[in-house]
C-alpha cells in the first residue's frame, strides 16, 4: 500500500471492521467504495448494537414501567447524551433526534415561520442560503419565502468553487432573520469561512443554522465553537443506520420557539380545547422516535471517538490531498470546485471530456468501482458551472490510497472505451 503522511496506522483492521468492503461484484471484483458522501458503510460494532436491541431490549420509550421499556428508554437517552458529548453541546437537551438532516432543517424553518417575534420569519424580513447548498438546504427556505413573503438571498460562488462573499454586507442585513450555510459542500468539497459569515450575522441579529452533514463524519465538530445557533447533520453518513438525524439548538431557543410536529410525547397536557408543550427537546420529537436508529448512532459515535476523529480527519486530508494529485494527472478531467486539498473536505467532483458521468459512473461499476453521478441534490452548482452533472468520488476513513489508484486505472480505462 501507498504510504502517506497521516494515513491511520490500523488501517487494514479498520477495513476488516466492514463486513461489505470484502463485498465481490462483476465476476469476482472486489468492491471500491467511493460514494462515502452520500452514505458510509456500516462497522460490525454498529450491526453488533442494532442486532442487540431488538433482540434484548426492543420496547417503546418513555413512560413504560417494565423492565424492556426502562432499558430501551436508557439505551435511546444514552444516545442523547454521546451526541452532546460528541458536539460538545453545553446541554443534552439542546439535542434532539430527527429522521434526518433534512427533517432537522426543515424543523427549522418551520419553527421561525410559527414564531413570534424576535424569531418571527415574515414579509419584511430575508432569509440568506448560499447557491452551494444541498437542496436539503434550499427548498425549505423557498417554502418559508413562499408561505411568510420574506425575500430569499443567497451567496454566489467563485470560478474556483469558493463561496463569494465580497458583498458580504450587503446579502446579510439588518432585515435578515436567518442565515443557512453549509459547513463542507457535498459536490464541491468546500470548506466554508464559519467565522466570517457568523460575525456578520451577530453584527445584525440574524440567526444561524450550519449543515454540517459533511462535517460531523469526518472531522471534530465543536458546536459552541461554531459559534451558530442550530447545527444539523445525519447519521448514515457517519457509520449509522439510516433513518437517524440530529439537530443542536441552543437551550433558549429551544425553549422559545414553536414545535414542528405534534402527537405524542411532545406534551406536557392535552384537554379538547388546548395543549401545552414538555420541554425540549421532547417538544420536538412527536410520536415514536427513531428508537434503534438512535442506538445505532450512539454505537457508531462509540466506534469514531475510539479511533479520535482528529485523526480521522488527518487520514482522508491525506487521502484527499492524494487524490487531487492523482486525478488532475488524468487528461481531460476538470475538478468542480477547489483544485487543490486546501480548506476542502473528503468529496471531488468531476468531469471526463464531453463524456456524460452516468457513462463514466456506469464503465467504473463494471470494474467494481462505485461512484456517484448527477447533480448531488445540489443542481445550482451544476447550473453555475454549465454542465449537466459530475461523477463524484468520496472517501472516508476506511478509504486507502490503493482506492484511488484504482479510480484513476478505471478512469483511463473510460476514456479507452469512449475513444
């Protein structure tokens, strides 16, 4: 194996926790996983816990008396409370589970759009996304714009994939409410300036929510670092299940704002003609939670922290940096986004010449290579760009450098088979 400055050093052990890396597809070839942005495999100690719950411990949470219930309820608030060791959450109760970072965002802009003042979203107010945004990130705010009158802002982007914010003062105002951003970009790998946007957002008095699903896999995520207000990422990018989201909020916003959904738990009392609400974060989860995907994501926290993500995150900077090389060696290939490993998380996306990627994903699956292509959910960066899609390859800590010696053999060998 290639060796690199950083890469871990029980590498070939971490693999062997993956029970699908020995996977063999096509005739015998053995699979290379490059597609760790849209989900990460899953370690045995993860499949491990899940097959233990519902085996030991399945019953509903909360209120229940009975020996399953108590356990179950223990194993789901134990997840809380690696999740707000793992953020460094001043509060368990600022965390509270969702199915998804989708879910977690939309929670969001539904709440400013129920709230009173200070928080309320309306017509006299902006709402500021960037044009990098995972449509997770987009379209809840257009739905908030479209239901409240608020106007929608957003950032541009540089020709080298960076967000422009030469008119920083001028998107964030004194009438903006809230500010959405990404923490790493999911098709352009590009790590934003938290501290820049978040000092001009304090400045005016305007929220801010961070996505941060391409960063809480892969590297520390410290929350009250951040500096932001609400934090949301998923857990089947980070070793566990899907159906498991997280969103941070801090406390007293928790407590202010309005909840999302309503059902069970979330009260404190129900009449016919009112209810009032229990206190985040279980104003927050209505209904039966996500019990085992949330054991789930206390087993994969388990499972990074014992590894450190720092250094987890030297590894595939190491991994990434590699790649970058490799790839712009690979004649006609163009990286959308930044060019080298600087200030860019794990995910290069691409394009081959005039050759469509879903040609490119689809000759790279037949050498046991899996990639992902088209627009990642985030098609304004592929209308700024001019081009319909890019096939994108993503690593994580199990990632080598034999991977992407093979990605760049298979991308030779495409361009081969298209003349």
């Amino acid at each position: 194996m290639t060796q690199l400055p950083g890469l871990l050093d029980d590498l070939e052990a971490i693999r062997k926790d993956f029970p699908i890396l020995d996977r063999e597809v096509h005739d015998g070839r053995k699979i290379v996983y490059l597609d760790n942005a849209a989900t990460s495999q899953k370690p045995r100690q993860v499949l491990d816990a899940l097959s233990a719950y519902y085996e030991r411990h399945n019953a509903n949470v909360h209120r229940g008396v009975h020996v399953l219930a108590e356990e179950a309820t223990a194993l789901y608030e134990g997840a809380r409370d690696k999740v707000a060791a793992f953020v460094n959450a001043p509060s368990r109760d600022e965390v509270i589970f969702t199915k998804n970072a989708s879910e977690s965002l939309n929670l969001v802009a539904n709440m400013l759009g129920w709230a009173d003042e200070p928080y309320r979203v309306d017509s006299d107010t902006e709402i500021v996304i960037t044009e990098m945004e995972h449509h997770s990130n987009i379209v809840p705010w257009q739905l908030l714009a479209q239901r409240t009158g608020a106007k929608l802002k957003w950032f541009g982007l540089t020709d080298d994939g960076r967000l422009d914010l030469s008119n920083i003062d001028e998107v964030i105002t004194e009438k903006t409410k809230i500010v959405s951003f990404v923490l790493i970009s999911n098709i352009l790998g590009t790590h934003n300036p938290v501290e820049e946007i978040v000092r001009r957002a304090q400045e005016v008095g305007a929220l801010v929510c961070v996505d941060a699903s391409q960063a809480a896999p892969h590297m520390p995520l410290d929350v009250q670092a951040l500096g932001a207000d609400f934090v949301a990422f998923t857990g089947h990018k980070m070793c566990a299940p899907t159906g498991i989201g997280v969103l941070w909020g801090r406390q007293e916003l928790l407590e202010d704002l309005p909840p999302f959904l309503g059902g069970g738990e979330m009260i404190e009392t129900v009449s016919m003609s009112s209810s009032t609400y229990a206190p985040a974060p279980h104003k927050f989860e209505a209904g039966t939670p996500p019990i085992a995907q949330a054991v789930g994501l206390g087993a994969a926290i388990d499972y990074l922290s014992n590894i450190g993500m720092d250094k987890i995150h030297a590894h595939e900077q190491a991994i990434t940096e590699y790649a970058v090389k490799r790839l712009i060696e690979v004649p006609d290939l163009r990286i959308i986004g930044p060019a080298t490993a600087e200030d860019r998380g794990a995910a290069i996306s691409f394009t081959l010449g005039d050759i469509h990627p879903h040609d490119v994903g689809q000759v790279l699956d037949e050498q046991g290579i899996a990639v992902r292509v088209g627009h990642h959910c985030a098609r304004p960066v592929c209308l700024r760009y001019g081009i319909p899609a890019t096939t994108r390859a993503s690593f994580y800590l199990y990632s080598t450098p034999a991977e992407v010696d093979a990605l760049v053999d298979g991308l030779e060998h495409v361009r081969n088979f298209f003349g």
